[in-house]
C-alpha cells in the first residue's frame, strides 16, 4: 500500500512534457480541471479523454505508474460513487427498501467517477514530470500577482514544495517502521477494526516523531541561513517559455474551443 503512494514523485525520463515550462503545464492542469466540470454528456467526455490520454502518451509515464496512484484514493471514489448511485431522477432500475437506483443515478455515478479519476491523473502527470523546484518558481511566477493583494505567494509555494518534497520521504520512512515492526511481530492483517487500529498506532506515534524531527531540522537550517523567501532572490535556473509551450497553449485553446463548441451545438 506505501509504495501504491505516488503523490509528489518526480519520474526521470525525457518527453515533450517533461521539457515544458512549469508555468505551461500549471495552466494545462488548472485549465482541464475546470474543462471536466462543463462535462456532462458523451462528446464532452470523448474530448476530454482524447485531451488525456494525448497528455500522458507525450509525458511518456508508464501507465501502470499513472494507475498505482490511482489505488490510494480508490475507497474515496467507490464511497462516493456508492452515495451517488441512490441520487438521481429516471426510470427506477432497481428498488431497495427506500432507495432506488435509476437512470439519471447511473449516469450521476458514471459521470462523478469519471471526473475523479480524471483530475487525479491530470493533476498527476503534472508532478509527476516537474521537480518540485520548478514547480514552486512556476507558481510564484503564475500568481505573483496577487502579491499586490498581499497575499504570500512566495510562502505559499514555499509550503507546496516542501510538501511535496516531504511525502515521499514520510512513505520511505512508513516502510521502514512497518518493517521493523512486522520483525517484531506485529500483526496488522488479523483481529478486528478496534485491534488493527490498536495495532497501527504502534506505526503512527514513530512516523510522526520523525515528521515533526525532520521539520524541525529543516526549520533551524533555514534560520541558520538566514532565508526569508523568495523576495529579491535570483534563481540559478530562471524559467523560460520555448516554442513547445507555445504549441502547447495552442493544443489547449483548441481543445477549450472545441469543448465550447460542443456544449452549444451538440
């Protein structure tokens, strides 16, 4: 189950989306999240699947990877797809005690499953071909705007990066406790919910003694050197916009349009 949690790995490979600007693939990730919201019918959702699978083919991510991460918040998505499937209006298809399953409900569940899973790749992919630098120079420079409405961006990207930077340390460090504690003899499989919870308790007090050790660390490294964020700093590898990501903001208002498109004539 720990090694199922992708979030925040960078996969080191060369592709057309890997050698694109962190801002172009924010946007790109932003954008089709708000794009599969206008989904509703099946042309929309063609459109939107074409977009996706054209996106994870050029980052050149296996798709097995892409899947594994899926598995993490699949008990998320099946919970609401089960609540989903009792909400709806139609033909009534089947009937239990006071609830019933219809058409409309089908298509409720079809369609929330589909967007969950969707964003999740989308948004995916995005981490998944930008270190985690790159990305918080992108969305300093993407909303360094709202600077002027004092909001901290560059804190803000700040935390995302060290977030992002943590998970994947914290999941080795889960792996190595669960280790150490199934040479011991723990049992985390057998008995029931009150005792397997019982039983993760002997993983969960040491992960976060670790967690809060880390960051306590990497707070006094960073007062030792003296960092107050990113005002007035340079950075040793400035973002720069290339002819690809030109093409890709094109491939995007293509697709927007198209989408717009089929929403008013379809």
């Amino acid at each position: 189950m720990v090694r199922d949690i992708t979030i925040g790995q960078y996969y080191n490979t060369r592709s057309p989306i890997h050698e694109l600007d962190a801002r172009t693939k924010l946007v790109l990730t932003i954008v089709y999240a708000v794009t599969i919201f206008w989904c509703k019918d099946l042309w929309t959702f063609l459109a939107a699947t074409a977009f996706l699978i054209v996106y994870v083919a050029l980052s050149r991510v296996p798709i097995p990877f892409v899947c594994r991460g899926l598995k993490v918040v699949l008990a998320f998505i099946l919970f609401t797809a089960f609540f989903s499937l009792f909400n709806g209006d139609g033909r009534v298809l089947v009937s239990i005690w006071r609830f019933h399953i219809t058409t409309g409900s089908l298509k409720t569940t079809g369609i929330v499953v589909f967007r969950f899973v969707y964003l999740i790749i989308g948004s995916s992919i995005m981490t998944y071909t930008t270190l985690p630098l790159a990305l918080t120079a992108g969305l300093e420079k993407l909303f360094g705007f709202l600077k002027i409405f004092r909001v901290p961006v560059s804190d803000m990207a700040l935390m995302l990066s060290i977030t992002l930077r943590f998970i994947p340390i914290l999941m080795e460090e889960l792996d190595k406790i669960m280790k150490a504690q199934l040479s011991r003899g723990a049992d985390f499989e057998n008995g029931n919910i009150f005792k397997r919870i019982r039983s993760y308790t002997q993983i969960f007090i040491p992960l976060f003694a670790s967690a809060i050790r880390r960051a306590t660390d990497l707070a006094y490294a960073m007062d030792a050197r003296c960092y107050h964020g990113s005002e007035c700093r340079t950075s040793m590898k400035p973002l720069r916009y290339s002819k690809k990501d030109a093409f890709a903001y094109g491939l995007l208002v293509v697709y927007v349009v198209g989408l717009i498109l089929m929403k008013i004539y379809l």
